[in-house]
C-alpha cells in the first residue's frame, strides 16, 4: 500500500466514509467538499495520520491548503515523514 492510499485509508476511517475513498485520487478536493470534514473531524484525522505513520505534524504547517485535496494531505504526510527520518 503506497502512501496515498495509507491516508486514503486513515480518511476514510477517521471521517466514517464507508469505503467511499476508494473512488478518490489525488487530485479529489476535500475541505468544502466533504461535508463530513468539519473542525472535529480534521482533529480525528490529524490524530489518525499520526498514529498510523507514528508521525508529529508541526503547528505551521497544519492549514487549510493541506486540506485541499488527497493530494496536498498526502504531501503533508510526506514532509512529516521526511522530517523525522534521521
């Protein structure tokens, strides 16, 4: 499972989407477009992509532009990721 598809998988768990994510790619817009990603929902999914890649995301990079699309989350993802590799 590459990358986009952990978070595809973490988003369609935190969020409840029954499965709906695997019809998304990256370029599938989220925020304003899910109505289910709301404030209490981006905290979930934060939380749950943390813990499922045992990564810390840092304040400043946290905004909505990471929530455009599957794409720019993932790369969020990436850049947590890259971060913390020695």
């Amino acid at each position: 499972m590459n990358l986009t598809e952990q978070v595809l998988h973490v988003l369609d768990s935190a969020l409840r989407l029954q499965g709906r994510t695997t019809e998304f790619t990256r370029d599938t817009p989220l925020l304003g477009a899910l109505p289910e990603l709301d404030s209490m929902a981006v905290l979930a999914l934060l939380t749950g992509l943390e813990n499922h890649f045992g990564i810390t995301f840092n304040d400043e990079d946290v905004n909505g532009s990471a929530f455009a699309s599957v794409g720019s989350l993932s790369d969020l993802v990436e850049q947590a990721l890259a971060r913390q590799d020695p």
